[in-house]
C-alpha cells in the first residue's frame, strides 16, 4: 500500500480512531521515559504549588513570546 493509500484511509476513520491512530504514530516517534515523565512531573506539581502559593506569579504568554521576539531583534 502507497502512503499516499494509507493517509486517505487514515483520514477517513472517525475522529476517535484517528486520535489513537495519532498517539500511537507519535509514541512510536518519541517513546516515553518513565524515569524522565517521573521527573517531569516533579517539577511540574512544584511549580503548580509555586504559583498556588503565590511564591511566583504567572506571566501571560503574549507577553513571554513579545520578550522573546524583542531579545531576538537588538
């Protein structure tokens, strides 16, 4: 079968089957790792606790990406 076939059957399956189908392509792309989503996770709980507590506010994204745009155009 073409890809060309198998991306035309792909896109005709329902949206449900086509999400598997998604998540397991990008799996096979990008395997997890227990030991890093672990630590991931970690950090990602203290930072939620971090921004619950108030010891660090959030910055909207528009503002983080007009940062970044204006660091990258001096």
């Amino acid at each position: 079968m073409k890809t060309s076939e198998l991306m035309a059957e792909a896109a005709a399956l329902p949206v449900e089957e086509r999400t598997r189908l998604v998540e397991n392509l990008l799996s096979s792309l990008n395997p997890p790792e227990s030991e890093i989503d672990a630590e991931w996770t970690t950090v990602a709980h203290l930072r939620l606790d971090e921004l619950r507590s108030g010891k660090v506010e959030a910055v909207p994204g528009e503002l983080v990406f007009e940062r970044v745009r204006q660091f990258f155009t001096k």
